[in-house]
C-alpha cells in the first residue's frame, strides 16, 4: 500500500513545482514588457470595455454549458439544465487551478458518475465535448484564415496552413472515432481490457456508440462551439480597445485569426490556464499583425477569466447545498426503484445503537418491510438523515 501514498504525495510536489514555473514564466514576460506595462498604465483605462468583455466572455461560458449540457442529455435524458450550469461553474472553477485543459472536466464527470451515469459515458460527455471545443477553435481561425490569405504575409500564410491542418487532423480524429476504428487494433477480450491504454480505448468507443446516431446534436453543439470561441476572441478584442485605444491598429478578423492559436496553448499542462506561457505566445504572434503587445493583451484577457472564475465560485457556494443534494436525490430515486432501503443502519435515522441484527427503521421509527419501496416521507427523513451524517457527495478536490 505504499504506491497510492508516493503518489499522493509526489502529486503536491508536482504542482508546486508547476506553478513556480508558470509564475516563472509570467514574471519573464513582465519583464520584458515593462516599459509598454507603464505606457498603459500612464493614460485612464475606460473600465466600461472590462465590463464590456467580462459580459461577453460570460456570455460564451454559457454558451459552453448548454453544449455541454446537449451532449449530457443524451446519455441522460432527465438532466435539467440548471444542474448543467451548477456543475460547469463547478468544473470552471477546478479547471483554472488543475494544471492542463481538461482538469475542469474530471471534476464534472465525477459528479455524473456519482448521479449514477455510466463512467465510460460520463467521459465519453466530456471526450465529445473537449473535441467539438477543438473543433470549433481550429475551424474559426481556419474560416478567418480564409479571408485574411490575400493581404497574410508569408509568416501569417504559414500559420493559416498550420490552422486548416489541425482543424483537418481534427475532423479525422472525430471520423476515425465514430467508425470505430480503435476496435481493429485492440481487441475485446478481457485480458486485453486491462491496461490503461485499453481502457481509454474502451471510453473512445462508449462515445463512438453513444453518438454516431445523434449526429444532429453533435452539429448543433459544433455550431455552439464556433459561436461560443467566437464572443471569446470578441472579449478578447475588447480588453485590446481598453488597454491601447488609440495604439491598436489590428482588426478584430486579424483577432480571429490569433486569438484561437494564442489560446490552444492553454492546453500546455501548466495550472492557471498555461500562465505565462500563452502570454508569451500571444506576444509572438501578434507581433506578426503589428499588435502593440499581444502579451499584455492576454494577462488582460486573464482578468476576465479569472473574473467568471470569481462569479462561478460564488454560484457554487451559493448552491452548495442544492449541489450535494443532487447527487443525494439520484441515489434516493436509483434505490427507491431498486428497492435497496432494506439494508440501512439504525443510526441512518437513529442516533441511538442498535444491534446490527435488528431490521432496519424507518423515518417514524417503524420497522421497515422488507422488499417494499419506502413512502416519500420516510424517503424524506432518509435522505436528511444522510445529509447531517455527510454521506452525500463530498466536494472533489484535486490531487
């Protein structure tokens, strides 16, 4: 049993040391953008293009919720679109602080698992989604790649091939999937299932068989994906018309061509959403379109994020009851119809101690019948009782 407790404690050590370097890093850029940090500073910001991009850039999360929340329906179909919007704060949250892109999602798909969703499905939500996000970030700067090829330098030229490519890798990866075509080189048996490798090949075809018929929502949720990066590279380009009014000559089409590259750096497995090192690639790239500082344009771009990040996490704790109480009431229902009362301890209801032979109680302090489903209200007494003994969902915290 010493593994799990190396690993525990490597992990810590881990993302400290992943932090230190993305502080590392933005310390580095500061630096070295000093001189144009104090140019900002020396005219009045007009805070009303803050609040301006803080709105547009929540209005995109929405947006990514509800996509999200069509991909999750249909594996589930009674998931209520309030419950989405709870569990997307809550993977917003995580996912600022868990190095890489994805750490967000494992924390929302732990909360499905514990609604008793299937976990192979509960990724396959989150696979689906990740790739659709991918999707509609490689296709916008592709599309604007389009428009800008006639007047592109050669430099920029390069970069709108280096888009169409991943966005063309990308549509491949999303075919070779739904075809099923890491069946043919891993093969079913269980011996074979066993390693990770063949576990997330497992996962890989959960999603593919899950959404291979619902085409029509795997659209709809690309669409909202393009829309959604779309208001991003918009806030984006509103935080630039604060910080250099009068400076920035770029056009927002040029924004939509190096925003989506600038901000698929994030997927650099550094906490914080790759700090330091997305603004260090913004300030190369848009220096190619003759950007004032594509670095300083992005730690603004940071203060936006970090802001939604700020209203999720007041969202959560202020619905952190009714979080935990909606794991509670899938469980309640799941062993309602399975009938799974029977087995309850006395101090489930019952603060005294009984002899752990005696049939459990219900809420009124009745014996209960075996193999009958108890009454709402002893449904009710049940469920309370857990929540003061904190057998409801815990909150996940990150390794």
């Amino acid at each position: 049993m010493t593994i799990p407790r190396k690993h525990s404690r490597l992990g810590p050590v881990v993302n400290a040391l992943l932090a230190a370097l993305a502080f590392s890093l933005l310390g580095l850029v500061i630096w070295q953008n000093r001189d144009k940090i104090g140019e900002v500073f020396r005219h009045r910001l007009d805070l009303r293009l803050l609040g301006l991009g803080l709105l547009i850039y929540q209005i995109s999360l929405l947006i990514s919720y509800v996509r999200w929340y069509m991909l999750v329906r249909v594996i589930e179909p009674g998931f209520k679109l309030r419950d989405t919007m709870l569990l997307g704060c809550i993977g917003y949250v995580f996912g600022l602080v868990i190095p890489g892109p994805v750490g967000g999602d494992f924390i929302k798909a732990a909360y499905l698992v514990r609604m008793h969703i299937k976990r192979t499905q509960a990724i396959a939500s989150m696979l689906i989604d990740r790739i659709l996000g991918l999707l509609g970030l490689f296709g916008l700067a592709a599309g604007a790649g389009i428009l800008a090829w006639g007047v592109a330098s050669p430099d920029v030229r390069k970069l709108i091939v280096a888009a169409w490519l991943a966005l063309g890798l990308s549509v491949l990866l999303l075919a070779a999937i739904f075809s099923n075509v890491q069946v043919r080189f891993f093969p079913r048996s269980a011996e074979a299932r066993q390693g990770r490798l063949c576990l997330i090949m497992s996962e890989l075809e959960s999603m593919s068989t899950t959404y291979r018929l619902r085409l029509d929502v795997v659209l709809g949720a690309l669409g909202l994906s393009v829309v959604g990066h779309a208001l991003s590279v918009l806030a984006f380009f509103t935080v630039g018309k604060m910080l250099f009014p009068t400076e920035m000559t770029t056009t927002l089409a040029q924004h939509y061509l190096m925003v989506p590259l600038t901000l698929f750096s994030t997927i650099v497995p550094l906490p914080f959403g790759a700090l330091g090192l997305s603004e260090g690639v913004g300030d190369q790239l848009f220096q190619l379109v003759g950007h004032p500082s594509g670095a300083l344009n992005m730690m603004g771009y940071r203060v936006l994020t970090y802001g939604c990040g700020l209203i999720a996490a007041c969202v959560y704790l202020a619905n952190l009851g009714e979080v935990r109480a909606l794991t509670a009431a899938h469980n309640l229902e799941d062993e309602s119809r399975a009938g799974e009362f029977n087995g309850v301890e006395d101090e489930d209801l019952n603060p005294q101690v009984h002899s752990p032979r005696e049939r459990p109680v219900t809420g009124k302090g009745l014996p209960e019948p075996r193999g009958q489903t108890p009454s709402p209200s002893q449904s009710h007494h049940l469920l309370v009782a857990k929540m003061h003994r904190g057998e409801v969902l815990p909150i996940p915290r990150p390794e």
